[in-house]
C-alpha cells in the first residue's frame, strides 16, 4: 500500500462509504490523509464523576456493567442503559438513545475511557451517550484532543478517526515542499509530522505547530505563483515591438492638472506618481488600483492614459458592462476640451467607443482606426481584446472592475504585446488579502476622500416601518430628487431575479401612480439598459428599480435616496458600493436598508453600514464577521480552497512572501527545488481552471 492506493482498496468498508468519500472528492489515501480536521475537541483532560458540574462534557476512567436495551413508553424509542463505576467508588447511570446495537459493541467490566455530557437531576449522575473506547497506545476518541471533521450525513467523525488512524504510517511518504532552509529559519515540522499531528495531535504546541506548517505551506505555494507570474509578465513582451519606457514630465503632469476643475487630494497624486513611476520601466506594468467609490480613480488613470498617448501609444479602457463603458467616455471627453485648450499633448485626441452592440460597419470603422493608429484612446468591454481588435501600438490597458484577472485574459494581453496594465477596483480589499489573492500585482491605495462631501446618512429599516420611508420619499421625489431601489440577490436564478424585480417595479407603480417608475436588470438588452439610464439621467424617471447590474460606477448627481431591498442578502462591501450611487450632489443623501431578518448577525453587519462610510473598514469588519470565504468567495478571489492558511496575518504574509521572492531570485526556474517546482506547477494548473 501506498499514498496512491485506491481507497476502496485501502479500506475494509462498504461500498456506500467508498461512494460517499468519491462525492467527497477523497479517491486515494493521499486524499484522506490531506482531509483535514475543521476543529477538535479536548477530551484528554480525566475528571472523576463526582467532579462534574451539571451538564459538563467530561472524560473519565472506569468501567461498564450490566448494560441493556430497556423498553421505552414512545414508540421506535429505545434506550440502553449501563451502569458506570470508578477507582475511587463512584457510579452513575449512562444513558444511550436509539443505539441497541452498542449492547453487541461495548466492552463490559474492562477499563474504559469515557466521554461525555454528565446529567444532575434527581441527585443523581447520569452520564448522556457518551464515547466509549477501550485503553489504547493511543487514544483516538477520547482521553485524547480528539479531531472533529467536517460534517457528513455518511463519513461521521468517529468512523473517519478509525480509518485515518491506522493509515498514519504513510505520511512518512510526504516529502517536504517547502525548501529545508525555510523549515529550519520557520521552525517549521516536516510534512510528515505535520499531517500526523493535525490529525491526532500529541499536545496543543504541536498542533499548533503542524498547523502553521501546512498553512505556511499553502500560503508560500500561493506568494510562489505570484511572484513568479510577476516575472513571467515582466519578461513578456516581445523584444520586437518597442520599448514602453515612458518617462514622468512633472511639468505635464501639472499642466493636466491645471485643467480640472479641483485639486487632486494628496492621495490622488501618491497614486499617479507610482503608476507613472511604473511606466518608466522598459517591462509592462502590473498594477492594481484600489480606491473606494467617489475617491476619483478617473483623474488617476486619465493621467496615465495621457502619457502613454502624449509618447505616441495607443491606451485602452476596458470596462465590465456597456453601460459603464459609456459613461467612462462620458467622463473623459470632459477632461478633453479642456486638455485640448490648452494644447498640452500637441496633438488632437480621437477618442472612440468599442462595445458589442455596436453596428457591424461602426465596429469595422472603430476596429480600422485602431489597427491604423488613428485612434489614440480606446473605451470598451470586453469586446476591446476578445474581438479580433489589432491595435497599432497598444501602450496602456486600464481594466476597471474586473473581479478576477484571469490566466486567460493574461494570456490575450500578452498576444497584445504585453502593453503596461492598469487594474481598478472599488472593492476595498485589505492589504493582506489582497497580497494573497493579488499578489502578482503592485497595489497602490487611494485613501482619501475628496474634501466636502456630505456623508451619507444610512437606516436600518424593520418591515413595519416601510410605509413611513415611503412617505418620507415621496416628499424628496416632490422636491425633485431620485430614487434607487435595488432588489435583494437571488443566487438560484436569473429568472428568479428577474421575475422579483420585476414584481417590486409592479408593486411601486401601484404605490407611487403619481411618479414614473424605471425597471432595471441584467436580462434587459443593451440598448433598453441604455435607454433607461439616459431616462433616469435626464430626471424622467422618479424611481428606479433595479438588480444588482447597477452596482458600478453609475453616476447620478440627482439621485439621493437608495433602498436597498433584503439588504442582509448582500456583502457589506457590495452594499457599501451600491450606497456609492448617492450622495454624488450637493444635496444630504440617505441610503435605507431593508430587512426582515431578526438575526444578531444581520444586526451587526447592517449596523457597521449605519456607523461607516469607509468601504476599507467595512470591508475589514466583513471579512472578520464572515470570513475570507464567504466574503470574497473561492471564485471570486482566484484562490484555491485553503485549508489552514490564516489569510489575515499580515506580518507572516509579509515574511512568506519575502521567502517566495528569495527562492526565485535564487533559482528562477526553481530547478534546485524540483519537489517545490512540481507543487507550483499543479497549484497553477489548478488555478488555471479555477
Ligand atoms: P471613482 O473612484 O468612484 O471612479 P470618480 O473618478 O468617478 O470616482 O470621481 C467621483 C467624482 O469626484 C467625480 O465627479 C470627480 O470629478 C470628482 N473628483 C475626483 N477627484 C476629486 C478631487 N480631488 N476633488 C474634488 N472632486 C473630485
Ligand atoms: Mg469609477
């Protein structure tokens, strides 16, 4: 036997539990060895009965006697029965429910170890199912830490610590991944050690200790891959096409300035000035541009899209949906005139739209000026790098909200000849995690706000107060202000969301007759999406409902009031960025959240959102409310299912990174560490297909 047998050879059980570890995803004994405890339970502490408190979990020593299934008045409801007693002379009753079968099991009158919840009542002891195993070498179910594995209707805990436990002597078949020079300046435990004691731990250091062992190891194989994906995209451009050194003009960049209608805030320019310290370099840029909703990440990548045209390349814009990829070109063709005024690059801009709903000949048209240089700055989904769109000389891509960079889109970016690469994101991400799910990426954070917005004022609103928020918005629709209603998330279902939104517009023409109501969603072709937002823009329609499509970017001065709809639906980031839709005016906005969940947790997150406008603070009390998981998701995150990494140490991070940076500067196609390289290389693959 090996780690690669087949478990059902592996395995004295039946098939049913062979078929229910394939559902698990558990083939081989490597795969069992590696399904790791989600906690563990204590029960190596002995206590003698007479030592319990009502209702306390104990272990004990002892012995059972006369045990029996005793006749119940309920019907299907058996008990067994047993007596227990100690050295020292105490006994106590020990009850089983709906467990004959233990009377065939248990061991009578031979030293036992037991566990479990003791009952006072009546005084008397009574011991309630508790675990009982015979004195062992080694304990596995009590008397012992024992471990508690994820939940499954078939694979129970007990029946998985029986079959892992006697496959142990395998585990001496893991070789080490991480570098000995890393386990050695960690203080780390071998592989082997590692897996045996997360399983069957000896004491609580070395669990400690096997556990950091395996999350280190997770975490490095992570920072690995980035840093090697960092100097792969480094490398990547063709030494055919040209250099992208673009040296920094301090003068230019002033004199851009000089045509805004505001002052850059300190933040602002701290960014810029990394992003154009990036596109110095002779190799591409890779960076990622956080900054909250309203904090102005337009004026930075404007800058950088300006100085690669003003060096005669082509930049690009790339945004999620067609509806942003307007109003991006709505919002750079205002910097233009005043650009143009002043006569700072010397030339004219030809400024162009590529989205997928263009005509065919509009398309061509675009596609031709493109391919000819004509076309300096270029705005688009997706259709910019997935068509068969050949740039002259692309020199800068800015990708706006894309959740995942993935492998493939690196892949037709470097068939573009690997321009420099601007990534923007108003999901706050802390810094940690985004060094882990970001990690081939520079980071630079805008931080600050621009001065003299009016905080949004945000409610948590209960079922029956819903009339009175109506009341009170009708009033502001009278004075001339906007509304959003944003309809709860239904994971199951496009259809279902849209048959809900489309009930709630229904619903609030009924209940407002005097305004006009808009309807919004993802089903909706391009052209009636575009035609209701210029509605709403223009102030034709009062109130808008719509799904989450409307999430990014959108930009509506006039709207001032948000009601979010089973807002306990949603992330705290994602509601903080739909809050970001109001409060773009002069005039005091409010967002009201909508809830019928009584839960503490849905209490706290939606309180956070009252008490925070800082979508980095929200983002921080999330991730510590709900975990990495369930906050940025598997697929969202690009990462792979980690096990025990903590994702938010930042000192380790920092430190396994740094190890990640000096093994590829050692060994830059880590050919010294072969084990380490094949790890990597199945790490990737599997991302790949993430
Ligand atoms: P986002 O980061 O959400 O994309 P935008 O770039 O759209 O934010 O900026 C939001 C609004 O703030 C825009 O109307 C923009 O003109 C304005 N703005 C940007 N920077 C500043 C600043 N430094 N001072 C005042 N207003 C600013
Ligand atoms: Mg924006």
């Amino acid at each position: 036997m090996n780690l690669f047998t087949p478990l059902d050879a592996a395995l004295n059980t039946k098939k049913e539990y062979i078929l229910a570890l394939k559902e698990m995803g558990l083939y081989s004994v490597r795969d069992l060895l590696l399904y790791f405890p989600r906690g563990y339970e204590d029960l190596s502490q002995f206590k003698k009965i007479w030592e319990a408190k009502d209702g306390e979990i104990i272990t004990t020593k002892g012995y059972l006697h006369g045990i029996r299934v005793v006749p119940t008045k309920k019907r299907g409801m058996k008990l067994v029965k047993a007596m227990f007693y100690d050295d020292s002379g105490s006994e106590c009753e020990v009850v089983w429910f709906n467990q004959p079968h233990l009377v065939r099991m248990l061991p009578m009158d031979k030293e036992v170890i037991v566990a479990g919840k003791v009952q006072y009542s009546y005084g008397k002891y009574v011991l309630q199912s508790p675990t009982v195993e015979t004195i062992k070498e080694v304990q596995i179910h009590a008397g012992a830490t024992v471990p508690i594995y994820p939940q499954h209707e078939v694979i129970t805990s007990k029946w998985l610590r029986e079959k892992i436990n006697p496959l142990l002597f395998l585990t001496k078949e893991f070789e080490n991944i991480l570098p000995q020079e890393i386990i050695t300046e960690e203080g780390l435990m071998s592989k082997s050690e590692a897996i045996r004691e997360v399983h069957f731990p000896s004491d609580s250091k070395s669990l400690k200790k096997a556990q950091d062992t395996l999350g280190y190891e997770e975490l490095f194989l992570l920072q690995l891959n980035a840093v090697k994906t960092k100097e792969e995209w480094k490398d990547s451009r063709p030494s055919n096409v040209d250099s992208i050194k673009m040296p920094m003009d301090p003068e230019f960049v002033k004199a851009f300035f000089s045509t805004l209608p505001f002052t850059p805030t300190g933040a602002q320019k701290v960014t810029i000035y990394e992003i154009l310290k990036d596109m110095e370099r002779p190799f591409p840029m890779m960076r990622l541009l956080e900054g909250d909703v309203g904090s102005g990440k337009t004026v930075v990548a404007m800058t950088a899209l300006l100085q690669a045209v003003k060096y005669g390349y082509q930049a690009a814009i790339m945004a999620p949906t067609e509806v942003l990829a307007r109003q991006h070109l709505i919002s750079i063709s205002k910097f233009v005139e005043e650009i143009e005024k002043i006569d700072l690059l010397g030339k004219t801009l030809n400024i162009q739209l590529l989205i997928g709903s263009l005509k065919t000949k509009e398309k061509e048209a675009v596609k031709g000026g493109i391919k000819s240089g004509q076309v300096n700055i270029v705005i688009g989904t997706h259709a910019l790098i997935q068509e068969d769109v050949e740039f002259d000389n692309l020199g800068l891509l800015v990708i706006d909200e894309q959740h995942r960079f993935g492998v493939k889109q690196r892949e037709i970016i470097v068939k573009q000849g690997s321009p420099h690469v601007l990534h923007m994101t108003a999901t706050p991400i802390p810094r940690t995690l985004a060094l882990v799910a970001y990690g081939d990426q520079d980071l630079s954070v805008i931080n600050e706000m621009p001065k003299g917005r009016l905080p949004i004022i945000t409610k948590i609103v209960p079922p029956e107060n819903r009339e009175s928020v109506y009341k009170y918005i009708t009033g502001k629709i009278d004075e001339g202000q906007q509304v959003y209603v944003i309809c709860p998330l239904i994971d199951e279902s496009d259809v279902l969301e849209v048959k809900s939104v489309t009930a709630e517009h229904e619903s609030l023409k009924q209940r407002f007759p005097q305004f006009k109501v808009g309807l919004l969603h993802g089903k909706m072709k391009s052209d009636e999406k575009d035609s209701i937002m210029k509605q709403f823009k223009a102030g034709d329609i009062n109130i808008l409902v719509s799904t989450s499509v409307i999430e990014v970017g959108v930009d509506v001065p006039n709207a001032t009031i948000m009601l979010i709809e089973g807002a306990e639906r949603f992330g705290l980031s994602q509601l903080h960025q739909f809050r970001g839709r109001v409060g773009r005016g002069k005039v005091q906005s409010y967002c009201f959240l909508y809830t019928n969940s009584s839960s503490d947790l849905t209490y706290q997150r939606l309180k956070a959102m009252v008490d925070y406008t800082d979508g980095f603070k929200l983002a921080e009390i999330d991730l510590n409310l709900r975990g990495p998981g369930e906050v940025y998701g598997v697929r969202q995150s690009g990462l792979p299912d980690l096990k025990l990494a903590n994702l938010l140490d930042g000192i380790l991070l920092d430190r396994v990174r740094k190890a990640a940076e000096k093994i590829v500067e050692k060994s830059k196609d880590l050919s010294d560490y072969p084990l380490l390289k094949k790890a990597w290389e199945s790490l990737r693959k599997r991302m790949s297909e993430l």
